[in-house]
C-alpha cells in the first residue's frame, strides 16, 4: 500500500499470462496506483497478456511488452514515462 507505482512482471504462456497472475493480482488493492506490466518470452508478442491485463487491471494500466535485456526495460520504462 505504501507504493504508488507498481510493476508486474510475468511469463508468456501461448500468448497469456499464467493463471497464476490472476489470482495474485485479484487478490491485490491496486487502485490509486500508476500500473505497468511486462513479460518474459522466447516468440510472443505482449498483444493478447496486454488484452489479459487490462481486463484483470483496467484499461488505465500502461501499455506492456516483451522484454529481454537492460536496454529493452530501459526504453520501456522511458515510453511509458514510468521513471
């Protein structure tokens, strides 16, 4: 509660996070909070876990990708201003 910037990270399974991801995030209070998400993956795009997400978060979450190195989370976090 005492944050107001939250990042959650997840692998790509076909496409979608794990159902794991949602009943962690179910169980969360994320209202107030500026919410990014990310994903871990070898050959998915973060088009369907985006559509997951803001079905699960809201659509206000910001908008995810696929990362696989420092410079993809550094350009990440500098597109979505979530510095």
């Amino acid at each position: 509660t005492k944050y107001d910037r939250i990042l959650i990270g997840h692998p790509t399974w076909w496409g979608i996070p794990p159902r794991i991801i949602n009943t962690v995030i179910e169980k969360l209070d994320l209202s107030g909070k500026e919410i990014a998400t990310f994903s871990t993956s070898g050959g998915s795009t973060y088009d369907q876990a985006q559509k997951v997400m803001n079905e699960l978060i809201g659509s206000d979450v910001k908008p995810g990708r696929v990362l696989s190195s420092k410079k993809d989370v550094e350009n990440w976090l500098r597109d979505i201003n979530f510095k």
